[in-house]
C-alpha cells in the first residue's frame, strides 16, 4: 500500500524516466484512491494509480481523452522501471478503469481536476471531488460494499450530487439488474428520495 509521499515520488520518477526515453508529452486521467489521496480529499493508503484515461493535446492545446487501455509503451516500461526502482508491485500503474470512457467522465471534469506536472514530459489530471462522487456510487454500486462506498460516504456528497451521479451511473449500466442494486444501495445509505 502506499501513501501520498510515494505516490507522489513515484509519479515525478516516471516523469523523469519519460525524459530520457525523450517521450513526447503524456497526459494521464487519474481517479480512484490514489486521486483522492493526492488531491487530499481523503488520507489513506492505496495499492495502485488507477488511470481512467490517456489525453492528447492539438496543436492549439484543446485536449481529447481516449480510455486508458492500452497505456502508450513508453509509460507502461517507464512504471516498469520505477516500479524496480522503488520496490513497487509491478501493477501499481493500473489502466483496468478505461472501460469508464466508452460513455465518458461527467462533463466538465477537466476544469474540475486538480493537474500535477512531474518534469517536463508527465501531466496527470486527479479528477476532482464531484466526479470522484460518480465514479464512487457507480463502482460501489457496481462492486458491491468496501472501499468504494467507505470513500463515498467519506466525501460526504449532497443529495443533489447522489442525484447526478446516479442519472450518470444509469448511462453506463442501464440494466434492470444494476438499477435495482443502485436503488437499493442508496436507500442503505440514506437517499431514500433518490431511489424512488
């Protein structure tokens, strides 16, 4: 498990890794534990980066994101390498959350994400707290009780958040299925209103 501190000097080591391999400018989309950890919006411990997805910026700068598997080879060597270097598992840069791309983060996340430059080559955007509450309920409601609703609860959303983020969840899994277990886990969790 790691902290913000080696997360931190993870990222700026691959960031320096990326400019020697002489990399053209990389910008990664974080969420998860290890994005709330570093944007300080909980303090815990956590076993990867989840990479949600991979952006490229036109020649006027104007950014467009694509889902984050596959990672380009030259960063999926460059965490190989600091992952050797700082006694990391192997798998601590994780692309598993790109699938999240095929219907898109919650518009406006860019503004909203908190950006972190590590060197000259590496730019990584933690997603900020209100689309942190989107992917949270989906994933708790997705996967089930544990940290994805522990870190829900932690960020303390608004009804008009849980609201959002439910309408949000429900473009990603529309299945009967999945609407009964997120109604469900939200009556649990005390949105008794937004279920109905």
């Amino acid at each position: 498990m790691y902290s913000k501190e080696q997360l931190e000097k993870a990222l700026m080591l691959m960031g320096k890794k990326l400019e020697l391999k002489k990399s053209s400018h990389i910008i990664l989309v974080v969420c998860g534990g290890s994005s709330l950890i570093i944007s300080e919006l909980l303090s815990r411990v956590t076993k990867d980066v989840d990479v949600v997805a991979v952006g490229n910026a036109d020649k006027k700068g104007v950014l467009s994101f694509r889902k984050s598997s596959p990672l380009p080879e030259i960063v999926l060597k460059a965490a190989c390498e600091v992952a050797h270097d700082l006694g990391m598992n192997e798998e601590w840069l994780n692309s598993g959350p790109g699938d999240i791309m095929k219907e898109g983060l919650p518009e406006g996340f860019i503004q909203r994400a908190n950006q972190r430059i590590y060197g000259r080559k590496l730019t990584v955007y933690f997603l900020g707290r209100y689309d942190q509450v989107h992917l949270k309920l989906f994933a708790a409601a997705d996967q089930g009780p544990g940290r994805h609703v522990d870190d829900l609860l932690a960020l303390n959303p608004a009804e008009e958040e849980i609201k959002e983020a439910s309408a949000w969840a429900l473009k990603h899994d529309s299945s009967e299925g999945f609407r009964c277990v997120l109604k469900d886990m939200l009556r649990k969790l005390g949105y008794e209103s937004i279920a109905e």
